[in-house]
C-alpha cells in the first residue's frame, strides 16, 4: 500500500495537527500497553482480513488501521478533525437513544470513544464494541480500563459477526461507513437487522452525505479511499433496503448526520 502525498491533509493539515499533539502522552500509552499479548487475546489465528479494508490506507498511514501508528495517534487527531467539538458530535448519537437498552452492540468502535459514552450513559447496560482492528481495541481496552468501565471487546467484521440473531437492543455505529464501499456498508446494515431484536434500534453517526456531495473539497482532504461513493450514497435508502423502519437522519453540525432505524 503506499501512501498518497497529494492530499491537503499530508501537503498542509498533518503538519500542523502533528505540532500540537502531546507526544509524550501518545509515547506513554505505546509503552503502557503490551501489544502483542493484546493481539494475540482479541485475533484468532486464523482470521483473513478483508481485502477493502488491508488494501487500502486510511488517513496516510501506511498499513491503515493495522498499525500501532494509527491506534494511538487516532484520539489526538480526532479531536481536532472532527468539528465543532469531537464530545458534542459524538454526544449527538447517544442525544437520540430515546429507551434504556440492555444489550448494546458498537459497530466499528474504533478506540471505544462512543462505546464509552454509552457505558456512562447506560450503566446498567451490557456493552460491546467490536472492531476489524486489534491495535484499535488495544487501546479501547486501555482506556476503559482507565476509566474503570467494563465493556466487551471483541474482533471481527462488521458485516459477519459471531453473534446470535436478536442479540442486541440497540447496535450503533459511529464514523464507520464512509470508510466502508457501499457493497459492505450494505452488508453491515443487513447484518445489524439481524442482531437486533424485534422493536430494535440501529443508530449510526457519520459524514453529512447531502454536505460531503456539495462540498468536494471535503473529500480529498484526508486520504479516505471510500468517502466518495459513501457521500454519492442515500444512508436513508440503504437502511430502508435492509429492512428499517421508521428511518430518519438529522443533520449534526452541517457536517455530520445521525441516522436511526427499527426492526418491526
């Protein structure tokens, strides 16, 4: 895989975040966590990675989010690429869960950022977050840790998981499909119809696709392989083909946009 030098995120953004990161604190949690070991808990040994998600770099880092790299500099970074205030977006997602679930499921949980919330939000509730990456989770379960939470983490795809239909109440997804092609974003709605329980509710935050199609600029800032056909997409039409009811998106901050659904 090589890495674009094209982008304006490489050419100018990445410099300037790069000076304001706290390089010692990223050092500290690369040295806190024993990688390897953590791998090895969360991987099987004989997973396959899909080829859309090894093939391809996400945000100039060489390798994407199977890397070390990308695990701990994902929280840094965030926090200033994702406007006006990452806490405020993210809170958007858990403004809408109007129920208290019991079974949770995080799709694509990352470094458990939402997944947290959650938990905070919903203590009493059983949480999972899953996610294709194992340096990802290393760090999720660092931090969870960290803040004395106790939340499931597990490894594997999306679009296939291991669990039992009608497993959840409410599956979320944050900030996972315009890193998806829509062929598997497709599949990861078809496949959260099928863990939720009847009355169930799918949320997912994301990109704004009516403002990413109007603003191009926006998709070749960062290197997102995938941006551009998720932005040409209509997540109200997806959710609707895998079987959603009661489907609706709200804008968030013009940049970003919640969408929910429910199993009847």
């Amino acid at each position: 895989m090589a890495v674009r030098k094209d982008t304006l995120w490489e050419q100018f953004l990445s410099p300037i975040i790069q000076g304001l990161l706290d390089k010692e604190q990223m050092m500290r949690l690369r040295d806190r966590i024993d990688w390897q070991g953590t791998i090895d808990r969360y991987q099987a040994a004989e997973f396959v990675y899909p080829d859309y998600y090894q093939s391809q770099n996400f945000h100039g880092i060489e390798g994407g989010y199977l890397t070390q790299t990308a695990a701990i500099t994902y929280d840094p970074i965030t926090q200033y690429v994702l406007p006006p205030y990452e806490p405020w977006v993210r809170q958007s997602l858990i403004d809408r869960i109007n129920f208290y679930p019991r079974r949770v499921l995080d799709l694509g949980c990352g470094t458990g950022s939402t997944t947290m919330l959650i938990k905070q939000t919903f203590p009493g509730a059983a949480v999972t977050g899953l996610d294709l990456s194992p340096y990802m989770l290393a760090v999720a379960a660092d931090r969870s840790k960290q803040a004395g939470l106790d939340i499931n983490w597990q490894h594997g795809i999306a679009e296939g998981t291991q669990f039992e239909a009608g497993s959840f109440d409410l599956v979320t997804a944050s900030l996972l499909f315009h890193e998806t092609p829509p062929p598997i974003t497709q599949a990861i709605l078809a496949e959260g119809y099928r863990l939720l329980a009847d009355s169930g509710e799918l949320l997912i935050l994301d990109g704004n696709q009516r403002t990413l199609r109007s603003l191009e600029l926006l998709n070749n800032v960062f290197e997102e392989p995938y941006i551009q056909a998720y932005a040409a997409g209509n997540l109200d039409a997806w959710m609707g083909k895998a079987g959603f009811d009661r489907v609706q998106t709200n804008d968030v901050f013009c940049l970003n946009q919640v969408t929910s659904g429910v199993k009847v």
